[in-house]
C-alpha cells in the first residue's frame, strides 16, 4: 500500500511541477518584454507570423517561449503564447498554417481568456 501511495505521489509532483513550469504568457508579461509583431510570411505552402521578444526584460531566470496555439475564424486570428523556464526550444513565430489572402484582425488571448486586439495583418 505504501508502495502505491509512493507511486501516486510522484506521479502528482510531476504533472504539478511540468504545469508551473510551462505557462500561457500574460499580456502584461509580453508587454514587459517589448513584443512584436512582424510581417507574416509563406513557408512550404504555410504562413508564419514571426514576432521579437526580450524576455530577459521580464525576468532575471532564462525563460523560453515554446509554444503557440491559434484560433482562426472569418477574418480573425487569435493566439496565446507558452513559455517556461529554460532558453532551449525558443520559437519566434507563430504558425498559422494554410490561410486564405486577405486581411485579418490579430488578437492576443490573455490568461483570462480576454482577447486583446492587437495589429490588422494581410496575408498575400
């Protein structure tokens, strides 16, 4: 019995662990890191939204964003970031895989699910 109460103790300190290190970046956080948007660009039949960020502005630990996921509806992009502590597996765009040309609406989805408009973007 004690063997399993082990087990599932180490199992839970693990998932908590890997869910405080890998986080959704806030709006304020990737304001305090000087984010960017760039010009979206094709790339093997994909369109990439590449971005800048200082996220040593925003913390003394090396942090790395890792992640992106997107929401794409009518004219309209949304995103969220995920970062974690450690500088490996830094991405600096943001995938928005086959879209159509026109013009679309960018918003960032902050932690409290709050959509922050951010730029128009024409993809070509």
């Amino acid at each position: 019995m004690k063997k399993y109460a082990f087990i599932i103790f180490v199992t839970l300190s693990f998932i908590s662990c890997r869910s405080l290190l890998n986080q959704y970046a806030s709006w304020e956080f990737l304001q305090n890191a000087n984010f960017r948007i760039g010009v979206p660009y094709k790339n093997n039949n994909e369109y990439l939204l590449p971005f800048t960020c200082d996220l040593t502005r925003s913390n003394s630990a090396p942090l790395a964003i890792i992640k992106s996921k997107i929401k794409k509806t009518n004219n309209e992009i949304s995103f969220r970031l995920i970062y974690t502590l450690g500088d490996k597996g830094n991405i600096n765009s943001i995938n928005l895989g086959k879209i159509s040309p026109g013009i679309y609406s960018l918003y960032y989805t902050d932690v409290d699910k709050r959509k922050i408009f951010i730029d128009e973007i024409i993809i070509q």
